[in-house]
C-alpha cells in the first residue's frame, strides 16, 4: 500500500493548502527550520494513530493534541483536514477537525470497513522515525526495550496473556489460602471424633460407628450406606427435634468459625506486619513518593534535552545554568530513583489487596452471625459482644490498611491492635456450653444425643467431602494454570530466541552497510530470564574483537545513531505488512559525513521497494542525495513557509514535468491539465524574469501569484518591442492563451471534461514555448544579463545557443 497524494488544510504550519502529489514514489524535501517539515509528518502521524505523541500532554491539549494541531492563523469557519490518498482508490480518505465552539472532534470521511482495517493494521505498524526517537531503543532499559519490542512484533498481545496466566494462578492460590480448606477439614475431622468418638476417614468407617450409635437404642434397623441415614433419623426423631438441632448447629457453627478463625488470624498478622514494614519504608521518605507526580515532568525534560531542543547550558525550568549533560544524567537518575520508589508502592498495594481480601471475608461472616435473628435473644449477649470484639478488631486493622501513605505517614503496628488472645476459647467455651444446655432441657436426653450426633455427624462428614472436593478443583486448576503457564513461556521463549536471531542478522547486515570495516561485528539482542520468566532484553556486540555491552559504553553517537536506524529499518522490512511507505523526519542531524553518505546509500540500494517521505534541513545532503536519486523514481521539493499560505510546497519544474510526461505516457488524465497549468506558471515567471518583462507592481507574495493570462501578455508586449522578427511571427502565445483554458477547467470543478488529446496539444504548446526561451545544452534561460551590445542579440549561457535580435 502506497500514497499517491497528501492534503493538507490548517493544520500546524499549513495555513491554507499544502499538496504532495507523490504518485506512489519516494520523496526528498528540503526545509530551513521553521519551514514546517515537522507538519507533513505530524499529519500522517494523527491521519494514522489519531495523535501526535509530542502534541498529546495536558499542557497542549487533549483528545490527541487536536487544539494543537489546528493551524493557530486560520479563520474560525475555515476546515482544517488532512488527506491522504492510496494507490487503492476504496481507501482514500479526508480526515477533518470539527470545532464546535471550542470542543474538537476528529471524523473520516471514509466509513468502509476495508478503510477501517486498514487504520487498525498501519497503527500496529512502524511508519514514522524522528531524530528525537532514534537511539531511544538502543538506550533504553533491558524491560523497557522488552516492552518495545513486544509492541514491534506483536508480542504485546503475547505477554497479555501470560500476564494473565500468572495472574489467574496467583489469584487461585491466593484464594486458596483464605478459603483456609486445611484447617476447615481439620476442625471437621475433630467433630466426628467428638460425635463417634473415633476418626473417621471413609464411608464405611461412618456407617459402623453410627450403626455403633444406633444399638444403644435397641432399634433393629442397621445401616448399609449413607444414603439411609436420614430413613434412621425418621425412626428416631421426636417433635421439636430440629428446631433444637438448628440452634444447637448455629452455635456449633460460630465455634467452628472461631476455631478456624484462629488460624485465619495468624495468616492477616504475617501479612499485617509485611505491609506495616512497606509502608514504614515508604512513608520514613514521604518526600520521595510526594515527587512521583514529577515523573512525567523528568521524562519531558529528559526527551526534551535528548531532542536537542534546549542545546545551551542552561536549566529551562528554573532558567539556571547547568550544564547540559550533567543536567541530564541528573534528570536519569532522578527518573531511576523514582522507579524503584514506584515499584516499592506497587507491592504495598498488592499486599494490601490480598490483606483486605482476607479481613473482608472474615467480616462479612461475623456479621451475618451478628445479624442472625437467633442471637438477639438476652441470654447470648455475652456471644453477641465477643463476635462484635471480634469485628471491631478486623474493622480497625482494614482502617489502618486503607490510609493513605501520602496523606498518613503512620499506621498502627500489631501491638496496638492486638486482639484479646482468649477470646477464641472465650467463644469456644460459650458455645460448648450453649449446645449442652440445649441437650440437657430434653426428657429424652439419651435418644436425643445420639440422634444430634448421627445428624451432625452425617454433615460433618459430607462438609469434609465437599471441602475436599473444593480444594481439589483449586489443587487442579493451579497445577493446570501452572503446566500451561511453564508451557507458555517455553513457547514464548523458543519463539523470540528465533526471532532476535533473524532479527539480529539484519539489523547487523544494515549496520555494516553503513560502517563498513569498522570493527563493531555481531550485534546481538539477548533475552534476559529471571526464575524462569522474561525480564528484558540486553544488548551486546563484538568491538574490536570484544564482547561489550551496553554499546553506549563504546560507540559514538553517529555509530549509536546508525544502530538506531539499523533497528527501525529491520522492524519495518520485518513487520510492516500493509503500508510500503515510511517517513524519515531529519534522523541524520546526529551523523559525520561519512554516515550521511552511506545512509543515502543505504535507502537507495536496500529499500528500494519502500516509499521513502524523507525530510532533511541539511542543505549539502540534500544535494547529495537529489542528485544520487536522478533517473530513479524520487521525487524532490523544499518547503517553505509564509505569512500568508504557511507551509507550502516548491516543486522543482523536473518533478511536474516528468510526471506530466509519464501520465501521458500512461494515458493517465487525472490533475494533468493542473499540472501542465503550474508548469507554465513556473517557466513564464522564468521567462518573464530573465528578458525583464515588465508587470504591474504588487506587494509582496501577490508578485509570486501572477497568473498566467497576464505573463504571456507581458512578454507577448515586451516580444512586440523587439526587432526578433522570428519570435514576433511565432504564433505560439496567442495559441497559448487559448490553452490556457484546459488547464483552468481541470483545476477546478466544471461540466467541461478536456480530452487525452486536449492536453496533448496544450503539452504541446507548452513545451514549444519552453524550446524558444531554454537552452537544453546549457541548461539555461535566455537572459538579458547575457545580452550583447556589439551584436545585439540577446543569448542564452553558451555560444552557440540561442540567439534572437533584442534591443535593450
């Protein structure tokens, strides 16, 4: 997919309309600073990703920086757009800037689905490399140059998932420990022995001990399984019988609680005291996590000076002088120690989160005993208060936890907070006696007993299955999620092991080509692993036979800059696979002579087959580059800008004649009788110069925009004046005039529809103009400056050129 055309309307410089007819080939533009370069590629950047990255802070603008990008010079009700045209026509679209009163929007006026997918596809694509990005993946830190990476080659996605894995298996066993199954069962197996009076492990077991129950009543029913126990207890029951259960059950239940809870206690204090160490540590330099909210300001700053933007030894902030370099290795490590104190505050969260999930869940237990209606009466005060002890407690240590570090820089440790230590046997014994109580009111004490005990014990033994059965689903999704995991990131290893080796190849292929025999060999990306995991990736290389690494240590800041390159070229060739162009936005600022050189080279002879945007404001490798770029399919220009259009586009005439002369070639019409309209604009403004045609005055740019009708007119006045009879019978401007029309017409819109042979003869005309006033051996214009007063005749730069009767 390649570009044939940009527009551009009121966007940053452009004030008024900037056109790049590209015709799918490459293209070299020149521009002094401030001429706007930086608008075309700030345009493809929001056409594509809908931002522009260093447009999109608070300070200039939300939504993407779109108060930004609006050309600040243009009226109110005037549109600001951009379009980008493809060599598939369905795609072409027009982006627009809606501002309704002072609230912006973006639309497309392309809806398609294939134009929507198209988007999606380029923005997961690199297309755009700037000086100020070009070394930043080589200095990066071996996580962020991971992350980068995995952006690149749509690892992103990849590491999602496995983040995901270890998250969900950290989650489980995370649950599995406050779900505290060991202790559950624990405390069940110590009923039974308490109902039975002997541990019970199996189905047969709990049959013979109740069968041992059921003699004491003399009653001849046995049982074979389980499942007839509740057949038992219809033979034996009494009225009111389970009402009596249910309460005695709603005792023995918060006993359990209490006895499991007491294990649970232990687990919140290890992880209580964890987090009042961390928030300690954190809160002993509140200052430092206070200065968290200047990180984004160091990261400006840092890409502010790596820029170049601020190249005198100054601070920009405070205005002081500093040093450049020491301010920045300053700024470095401010972001550095900002990191870790970052990290530091993440696991303080994490420990809070599985802390609050352990203290929540106890609570919302206690209070559903508290709100049972069978613990309102008088008599169970005493139980009441104990739980609500309890919660207090749980209900204070949750408070601590949710203070905020920067607003509270002291939590209270476990000493402060301690719960009463006998409360647990406290709730214990209240319940143990409760239950006794209950059994002693019934006349048939004896048959009752027994009667609790199968049933309780019937339930003890079905919570332990299903405690078991629960556990092992945990058990078996953690070994699964964990199997897979391993699995995942063996994977995910042996796939970017592959892929850095090829990946390395290349990018050594391309920097070699640009520093041939200069002893930096075998550049290679390395995978950093840490328990198993991916931390990073490194970066190493062979200089002068050694082993090195990081480069930045060795190579200077051309090499550095070579590498840079080296890498985004490699992931366009590697990953780009929908877009065939890129837009290079002076990235050799940074290179000596001989790195300039080879990188033209480079683009010439390896990228052949990508659409090139490059822009420079490097005059002298502008022209080495225009002129290593003759014959082949480049295009070149410069920009400059204006009070009155902005930015705007000066094409060469080479440019606007080749392409008229291919398009009628191809039998192509589109925008030809514009084109072949400007070309004549440009040589009758040449010609009308060089033989000093007088023209009406206008002031400033109105002289640039003379149209055509009124130079041929002049110069037809000045041609008259002269004794050149073989200029005066030549009929060619009057024809011209005529002309003229066609290309009018295809410049604007009209129900005329000129013809391939239409612009044919108008070329015609043109070009038999163009053969009267231009010299094509000495490539010049007849001028008056070469006239001669001994022959008079006016000439053009050689001898034995063009020569016509003048007078001066």
């Amino acid at each position: 997919m390649k570009i044939k055309n940009i527009t551009i309307k009121g966007i940053r410089g452009v004030k008024n309309n900037c056109i790049l007819d590209l015709d799918e080939d490459s293209i070299l533009l020149y521009g002094d600073s401030g001429a706007g370069k930086s608008s075309i590629t700030d345009v493809i950047e929001w056409f594509f990703q809908d931002k522009v990255e260093h447009l999109s802070s608070l300070e200039i603008g939300r939504k993407g920086g779109q108060e930004a990008l609006r050309n600040i010079l243009t009226d109110k009700d005037q549109e600001a757009s951009a379009g980008i045209y493809f060599s598939d026509k369905k795609l072409n679209s027009d982006k627009i800037i809606n501002d309704k009163n002072g609230s912006y929007s973006t639309s497309y006026t392309n809806e398609t689905k294939e134009f929507k997918d198209l988007l999606n596809e380029i923005q997961k694509e690199n297309i755009i490399l700037r000086h100020q990005d070009l070394i930043s993946f080589v200095l990066a830190t071996k996580k962020e140059r991971l992350e980068e990476l995995s952006n690149i080659i749509g690892f992103t996605e990849v590491t999602k998932i496995r983040d995901v894995l270890r998250r969900s298996v950290n989650s489980i066993k995370s649950e599995l420990k406050i779900k505290n199954f060991n202790t559950q069962i624990s405390t069940k197996q110590s009923n039974l022995i308490e109902y039975l009076g002997s541990n019970i492990i199996s189905e047969s077991q709990l049959v013979e001990a109740i069968n041992e129950l059921l003699t004491q009543l003399k009653i001849k029913k046995s049982l074979k399984s389980i499942s007839e126990i509740n057949e038992v207890l219809k033979l034996i029951e009494t009225p009111d019988d389970s009402k009596v259960i249910t309460l005695q059950s709603f005792y023995l239940n918060i006993r359990d609680f209490s006895i499991n809870f007491s294990e649970s206690l232990k687990k919140i204090e290890e992880l209580y005291s964890i987090y009042f160490e961390q928030f300690r540590k954190i809160a002993e330099d509140i200052e430092k996590v206070k200065k968290i909210v200047l990180d984004n300001l160091l990261q400006e700053g840092k890409k502010v000076l790596e820029m170049g933007v601020i190249d005198k030894d100054y601070c920009p902030l405070c205005l002081q002088m500093k040093d450049r370099g020491a301010l920045l290795n300053e700024i470095s490590d401010r972001i550095v120690e900002l990191k870790i104190c970052k990290e530091e505050n993440l696991k303080l969260l994490d420990t809070r989160k599985q802390l609050n999930s352990f203290i929540i869940n106890n609570i919302n237990k206690i209070e559903d005993f508290i709100s049972d209606e069978k613990l309102d009466k008088e008599e169970d005060e005493e139980l009441k208060k104990l739980l609500v002890k309890l919660l207090t407690y749980l209900k204070d240590c949750n408070i601590e936890i949710q203070k905020n570090v920067l607003e509270n820089n002291k939590i209270k440790n476990l000493q402060e907070l301690q719960a009463d230590e006998n409360i647990f046997n406290k709730i214990k014994s209240y319940c143990n006696k409760r239950n006794a109580e209950l059994e002693v009111i019934r006349p048939d004490q004896e048959k009752f007993k027994i009667y609790s005990n199968i049933e309780r014990s019937r339930d003890a033994y079905k919570e332990i299955k299903d405690l078991e059965k629960e556990r092992l689903i945990y058990e078996k999704q953690i070994n699964s999620l964990e199997k897979i995991y391993k699995e995942f990131i063996k994977k995910q290893k042996d796939g970017l092991d592959l892929f850095l080796s090829n990946f390395s190849n290349n990018v050594n292929d391309l920097y070699g080509f640009m520093n041939p025999g200069e002893k930096v060999e075998n550049i290679q990306f390395v995978p950093i692993e840490k328990n198993g995991e991916l931390m990073g990736i490194t970066l190493k290389l062979n200089f002068l036979d050694k082993e090195v690494m990081p480069p930045q240590k060795y190579l200077s800041e051309s090499h550095l800059n070579c590498l840079g390159i080296a890498f985004f070229l490699t992931s366009v060739k590697a990953f780009n696979k929908k877009s065939d162009f890129i837009i290079l936005d002076d990235v050799i600022s940074s290179f000596d002579t001989n790195h300039r050189t080879r990188f033209a080279n480079l683009l010439v002879e390896k990228l052949s087959d990508y659409q090139i945007i490059l822009l420079t404001h490097e005059k002298n490798w502008y022209e080495y580059i225009r002129n290593l770029i003759k014959g082949k399919e480049w295009k070149v220009g410069s920009l400059n800008w204006t009070e009155k259009e902005g930015t705007c586009l000066i094409e060469p005439l080479e440019n606007i004649k080749e392409r008229i002369e291919r398009k009628i070639a191809t039998n192509k019409k589109e925008s030809l009788g514009n084109d072949i309209r400007k070309y004549l604009e440009h040589i009758l403004k040449l010609i009308a110069f060089n033989i000093e045609t007088k023209v009406n005055f206008q002031f400033n740019n109105s002289n640039e925009e003379r149209m055509s009708n009124e130079l041929l007119t002049s110069i037809k006045s000045k041609i008259n004046k002269q004794p050149c009879e073989q200029l005066k019978r030549n009929n060619i401007l009057d024809r011209l005039i005529g002309s003229i029309f066609i290309g009018t017409k295809d410049s604007h819109d009209s129900t005329f529809s000129p013809s391939m042979g239409d612009f044919k003869a108008f070329w015609n005309d043109v070009e038999e103009l163009e053969s009267l006033f231009y010299c094509n051996s000495c490539k010049k214009y007849l001028s008056s400056k070469y006239f001669n007063k001994s022959s008079k005749k006016i000439r053009c730069g050689c001898s034995n050129g063009l020569c016509y009767d003048w007078k001066m």
